[in-house]
C-alpha cells in the first residue's frame, strides 16, 4: 500500500512543479527536456542488469519507444501549459480521465465487452473534463481554451493505450525497467534535436533555473511510474482497484494542493466536474 501511496504523492507533484514553472520563469519545454534526462538517468542508476545498447535497438519494442518519446514530451508540454493557464486540478482531470481512451480501445483491440455502465462512464469522462475545466475570469470565458485539457486528455489516453499494446505484445517483463528508461531517454534526444532545429544558440546560453526545474520535475516523474509497478504487485490488489485508487488519490489530492498552495477558485461546476471524473473512474473500474 506505501508503493501506491508514494506513487500518487509523485504524480501530484508533478502537476504542482508544472505550477511553479510560471511562477519562477521557468522555460517548460527546456526544463522538461532536463526533466526526461534525469528521469533516464535515475532509471539507469536504478538498473541492476548488463546495459546494451545493440540489444536495446533490436529489440521489437524500440520503434514504438520511439513514437511514444515523441508523445511524451508532446504531452507534457501541454499539460504544464494546461496547470498554469487553468489550475493543477484541470490538469488532473484531464489527465486522469483518459482512462476512458483505452477501456473504449479495448473493445476494438482486444475484444473486450463494453456494458451499459462502462459506457455511461466514458460519457461522464467526457462531460468531467468540460466541467472542470471552465473557470472564472475577469473577462468572458473563451471556449478555445478548451483545447488545451481536450488534447491532454486525448494524448493521455493515446499514451495508456500505446504502452497496454507494447507490454502486451512486444516488451517482456525482465524488460520492463530498460523500456521505461528508453522511453524517457528518447523524449529527451526528440526534445534537444527540437531545440538545436529552432533555436541552437539557447543550448548554448541555457538557464539554471531550466535545470533545476527539470531535474525537480524528472525525480518524481521518474517515481511515480517506478512505485505504480511495484504496487501493481500487491497482493490482494488486482489492477483495476490499483488504478482506481491511483487515479482517484491524484485527481483529489492535486485539487487540494491546488486550493492550498495556489488559492485556486473552484465554482460549483468545477466540483461537479471533479465528482463526475470521481464517479466515472469507478464505472469504468469496477463494472
């Protein structure tokens, strides 16, 4: 119970670094480039087993560690963009929320049964995420803001997707630590080869803050994916209560640290929409 307990704490935190970014001028895309080299890094100081490299690139999975690189720093760039525009909370949801992508994915794939509950709970998914995310301004709201939590929420559930087909079918279990380090040392090359394409000489003139930021960013990043595996080994715990529980905890937990630490407003819809992501969680889960 710990693994999952210190597990959700890093995943909220993530969204609360992604706060503090706009707070301290921190440059996002440069930090989170950092952010996938540390994470790599302590991936590769956690690893135990021979490392190398040819095996890595011929194995069947590293194409598709590749595309989800690219994904992954797509994404966290929109999430970040997502905290600091719309609160930790819309973040959350959005991001949360994807669950729905992939029971919905699993009916195509993988054959799976779609029942009237599960349904009701994609659709609820869907409303929670619009709910949570309208948010009170000085000026009237403008409805293109909502593509930001949109696309977070579609990319998420692209990302669960992808890396359920890859663990199904390509990556063996005695892989699964060098895959993960693979996918967050590719987001990082992806990430400088963006960078030294549009702008070279800020390598060159590269920020402390970026460092620091991304390095505090990649630690629990990192965690948060190395603590969900080791509870997924609970037992007494099958994996649709571990994730019930995980995306639960992180959608309430970043919503309190967002109100705490940040005084975020939250109106009635926004609470509606937190109950409505709360409610659908569980739909999708359990039935």
């Amino acid at each position: 119970m710990w693994d999952l307990i210190w597990s959700i704490c890093c995943s909220s935190l993530i969204f609360v670094v992604f706060k503090l970014y706009k707070r301290f001028e921190i440059q996002t895309f440069y930090a989170i480039v950092v952010n996938y080299l540390t994470a790599f890094s302590v991936g590769f100081v956690l690893y135990d087993q021979p490392f190398r490299i040819s095996a890595i690139i011929s194995s069947p999975w590293f194409p598709g560690a590749l595309m989800l690189g690219a994904l992954f720093i797509v994404i966290f760039n929109l999430m970040a963009r997502t905290s600091q525009l719309l609160g930790v909370s819309v973040a959350s949801v959005a991001t949360k929320m994807s669950l729905a992508i992939p029971v919905v994915l699993g009916v195509w794939w993988y054959d799976e049964v779609l029942g009237p509950v599960k349904i009701i709970g994609v659709l609820l998914a869907l409303v929670a995420v619009y709910f949570s995310s309208v948010k009170k301004r000085n000026g009237p709201f403008v409805m293109r803001s909502l593509y930001l939590p949109l696309l977070v929420f579609l990319g998420s559930g692209v990302i669960d997707s992808s890396l359920k087909y890859l663990e199904t079918h390509l990556v063996a279990r005695s892989d699964f630590p060098v895959f993960s380090a693979m996918l967050f040392a590719s987001a990082a090359t992806i990430g400088i080869m963006g960078v030294l394409i549009q702008q070279p000489y800020n390598l060159v003139r590269f920020r402390p803050l970026n460092i620091f930021g991304g390095i505090a960013l990649g630690i629990p990043n990192y965690f948060s994916i190395f603590f969900l595996l080791r509870a997924l080994q609970t037992e007494g715990l099958n994996s649709a209560s571990i994730f019930t529980l995980n995306n639960v905890s992180i959608v309430m937990l970043t919503t309190l640290l967002g109100i705490i630490l940040f005084k975020e407003q939250l109106s009635w819809k926004n609470w509606m929409g937190i109950g409505m992501a709360i409610l659908s969680i569980l739909l999708i889960s359990f039935y």
